[in-house]
C-alpha cells in the first residue's frame, strides 16, 4: 500500500496518475455520504471524505480501517491532510479531524511507502 497525504489542491492525485501511469478510470473519488468502498481501484481518493461518512453514519471508524487495510493492501491511498490548522468548534468535525489523524497513523504503519505533497513537491516520509 502508498499513502499519499498532504493539503487541499496540492497536486495528490496527479501525482500519483502520473507516477504509476494510471488514469482516472482507476481512481475510486470517496464520497462524504457514501460508507461502501469498491474494491478494484488502484487509487482510492480522498479517505478522508470516507471517514466523515462513517462519522455521520455513526460508525466505528478504527474497525473500517482495519478492515480497510486488510482488503486493499496494494491500492494507492490519497488523504487531506486535515489535522494541520485550527481544530473545529463542531463537534463531529473535531471528531472527523481526530478521526483522519488516527487514520493516517494506522495507514502510514501499514504502507509500504508514505509520500507527502507540499505545492505539487513530493517528499518521501517513508
């Protein structure tokens, strides 16, 4: 597994079309209302969205990623970082940010190579 972290509108997703020469055919866009993860996409797109649909759900998230982890262990995982910055006055977005960070941590042990974008410049974290 790679996870791909950094801000909004950094260029993740590019990035890794590019890199692996994949299209957007093989990009799975998570959705902040949908719980259900296909399985078959090489890139999966913004897991953060995905845990805010768990969170809304009131769903357990650290079991969804385990979960997560255990059936997609060669796909290309890109997040928002969203644990830089202000924390949130509301609630379920402070537990979303507590939620993605958790995440990252779990998915960065797991991966094979961990890649962080700052302005559209990769840089290897492991």
């Amino acid at each position: 597994m790679i996870l791909i972290i950094g801000g909004a509108y950094q260029g993740k997703l590019n990035y890794a079309m590019t890199r692996f020469g994949l299209s957007e055919n093989d990009v799975y866009r998570c959705d902040a209302e949908k719980t259900d993860m296909p399985k078959g996409k090489k890139i999966i797109y913004e897991i953060d969205k995905w845990i805010l649909a768990l969170l809304k759900n009131e769903t357990e998230t650290e079991p969804e990623i385990k979960k997560f982890m255990d059936s997609n262990n060669g796909a290309i995982i890109i997040c928002n970082d969203i644990s830089c910055g202000v924390v949130p006055i509301d609630p379920v977005m402070r537990k979303w940010r507590d939620a993605t960070g958790r995440s990252l941590a779990s998915l960065s042990q797991k991966s094979d190579e961990v890649i962080r974008l700052f302005c559209g410049i990769p840089s290897r974290l492991k």
